[in-house]
C-alpha cells in the first residue's frame, strides 16, 4: 500500500481499508436492488400503489429508529453495531431472493422485509458515522470520508444498469441474492476490523442517552443551524425528483432526457468524490453550504426550461456539489463532536432529512397543479438559496477553519499506534 497516490493514502491504514472494502462491497448490493425491488412488487401485483406501501415501510422504519441507533450506537461497540445489522440484512435479503426465485411472494413479505431493512439501517449509518474516525488517523479523515463517497457514487453509475439486465435475464430475485452476499462480504471484513474500544461512558436510561445527545446538538450552532439548512433545502430538493420529470416529459424526450441528467449527475458524484479526496477548503462549513447554490440555480434552469445540454451540466454540478458538501460536513461532524456521543448527533442528522424529505415529495404536485410547475420551480430554488444565504451568516459556521491536513506523517503515527483491542 505504500505505493499508493497520496489521494489515497487512507488505504494504507488497515482499520479504514477493511472498512472500505466492507462498505465498497454492501454499496454495490444497494446500487442495484432499487430497480429490482420496483419491479418484482410489480410483477407481483402490477400496483404503483403496492410500490408505493414497501417503499413506505422502508421509509417509516427508517424514521422511526433511527435515533435509536444512535443510542445504541454510543452505547455498543460500534463495529459490533453494524456487524449485526449486516448480519440482519443479509438473512432478510436472501430470504427475498428464495422467495421470488421459487415464486412464491406476496406484498406483506416486500412489506416486511422493507421494514426490517429500514430498521437495521437506523442502526448501521450511526454506527458507522461514529466508526470512521476510529479507523483512521485524523490528518487523513476527509480523504477517508471521500473515498466512501467516491465508491458509492461510482456504484450509482453501474449499478443500476447491471440491475435491469439482471431483471431481464433471470429475475429479480439474483440481485437480492446478490445483495445478500454483499452484505455478507462486508460482515466478513468488519469481523477482521480491529479499533481500540473507546471509553464507555455511565449507563443511563434511553431517554437519558437521547437528551444528552440533542443537548450535544443544540450547545453547537454550527450543527443545529446546519440542520436546519439541510431539512429545508431537502424539502425544496423534492420539487426536482417531483417535478423533474414531468418537465422532462413535456419539453423535451421524456425518460430519455431524464435517463441523460442522471447518468450526468452520476459522473458528478463520481467527480465531487475525487475532487474532495485532496481539495482541503480554508473555510470547510461555509463551502459546504455555498457550493449547494447551484441546486437552486438547477431548479431555476428547469423553470425555463433551458436546453438539455445545460441542464446536463447543471445536474453535474449539482450532484458533485451535493458530494462535496456532504463529505465536508461528516469529516467535520466526526472531527469536532466527542466520540462518546457522535453517533446520537448524527441520528439527529438523518432524523432531519427523513422528517423533511417526505413533506417536499408531498407538497410540490399539489402546490404545481395550484400554481403551476414554473412557478413552483421557482419558489423552491429561491428556498435553497436563501436558506444557505441565510445560515452561513451563523458565525460558527463562517469561522470554522480546517479539521487537519494529511502528510505523510500519518503512516508513521499509524505505525506507532498501540495494538487495537476490539
């Protein structure tokens, strides 16, 4: 590993390259399921409404654990955290692959399965939010961070494709296995993962551990006035996965043209995880807001509409702004909020976008049929952008200068560091 491009340099550390490997492998599996899951509901009962129920039940899990898993996540091992949650959506997941192999499902096991996975994932993003910086050395935490970013992105290129010629040639149910297997791999390697057992703080009770962990986000106005961003531009953002294909539709070739600013968003991500693999900006947070200005730019292009080479470019941008922004704010959530409580603060972080993201998908077709699709468009791009306008006036947010800078110093304090425990 020593001869690695100092851009990735983080896979000379042993802790984070398992963890890497694990988390590149289960991305895979994810990239691929969402065209399989829509179409074996589906085949199973031909109802968008059916669609619409298991992918609700994904949802209310989600939303309904998630702060749990960032007790739990504080309270256990993380590592062992997400190695039952693996270890849970595995089982699920094959047991969805044997069942549309053999032919024999039906929506309460999509429902079922959707939910328990939701709830197992509560678990998993916490715990692994709070695991990153055990497994690397702070210089290298961004980079750490990007090179996530960068293979899950990279999953979402082809991924996808893979699925639907999967689905086409011999059914939903292998890609379930295959996601199964995924999962399995990354169990695999979190079981080889070795970080040293962080100090276990007193035992309270679960609404104890809660308030301590909202207590941590409200005594820092840099995280509570972030997620109060992040909620509200989330909600706006919903106007485009509303509304963005119904403009698609009318002004231009309909899923061709949508399949195009994908596939551009896509390389976006791909490019936004490279880019921030060395890019160190002076001024971190406020970069993570402002870069997402161009979101609102991207509403204002689709109000037009202005022709499909631009919004391309636009949806580049966009997506590799939306990585960016996010790879700043975890290396700075992980850097700068005690290790004792990071996983309960980052459950607050997704509690926001699934509390937020549902309202924008149901407020924006009603809202366009009222005031019509431009206008819509409109009104959310002028909420994204007052919204970062607004919060990067937070002076925390506007002063918090860089959390550490990688040199080639980190493999020798690496090499120095005492044997891992757990």
């Amino acid at each position: 590993m020593r001869g690695l491009p100092d851009s990735f340099g983080a896979l000379r550390e042993r802790p984070f390259r398992l963890l890497w490997l694990g988390q590149g492998t289960s991305a895979i599996g994810d990239a691929m399921t969402g065209v399989a899951l829509t179409f074996a509901v589906l085949g199973t009962s031909g109802s968008a409404t059916d669609l619409g129920i298991v992918l609700g039940a994904f949802t209310i899990a989600h939303a309904v654990f998630i702060l749990a898993g960032g007790v739990w996540s504080d309270r256990l091992p993380r590592r062992l955290v997400m190695l039952a949650a693996d270890i849970v959506r595995a089982t699920v997941q094959a047991t969805l692959a044997v069942l549309l192999i053999t032919g024999n499902t039906e929506l309460w096991h999509f429902v079922a399965i959707a939910f328990v996975t939701g709830a197992a994932e509560s678990f998993f993003g916490p715990a692994s939010t709070g695991l990153i910086p055990q497994t690397i050395s702070p210089a290298r935490l961004q980079q750490a961070n990007g090179l996530i970013a960068l293979t899950r992105s990279g999953s979402w290129i082809f991924g996808p494709a893979l699925s639907g010629v999967l689905v086409a040639t011999v059914g939903a149910g292998w890609v379930f296995a295959i996601d199964a297997a995924s999962f399995l791999v990354s169990a695999l390697f979190l079981s080889l993962l070795r970080v040293p057992l962080p100090a276990v703080p007193e035992r309270q009770s679960f609404l104890a551990d809660l308030a301590h962990g909202w207590r941590e986000v409200r005594s820092r106005q840099w995280v509570w006035a972030s997620l109060i961003a992040f909620g509200i531009g989330n909600m706006a953002w919903g106007a485009m996965s509303v509304l963005g294909p119904l403009v698609a539709e009318q002004e231009f070739s309909g899923p061709t043209t949508w399949g195009l600013l994908s596939a551009a968003g896509g390389i976006g991500g791909v490019v936004g995880g490279v880019l921030v693999l060395r890019w160190r900006p002076r001024r971190p947070l406020l970069t993570s807001h402002l870069v997402i200005l161009v979101f609102g730019v991207q509403l204002f292009a689709f109000a037009v509409p202005i022709p499909v080479p631009a919004l391309m470019v636009l949806s580049f941008l966009g997506i590799l702004a939306v990585v960016v922004a996010n790879t700043i704010w975890e290396t700075v959530l992980q850097a700068k909020v005690p290790r004792a409580s990071l996983s309960r603060v980052s459950s607050y972080d997704y509690a926001v976008s699934f509390i937020f993201m549902p309202i924008g998908y149901a407020i924006w077709g009603p809202l366009a049929a009222a005031i019509g699709i431009r206008t819509t468009l409109i009104l959310a791009g002028a909420i994204v952008i007052a919204t970062k306008l607004a919060v990067v006036l937070a002076p925390e947010i506007r002063r918090m200068g860089q959390v550490g800078v990688a040199t080639e110093a980190a493999d020798e304090e690496t090499a120095a560091a005492p044997v891992a425990t757990a």
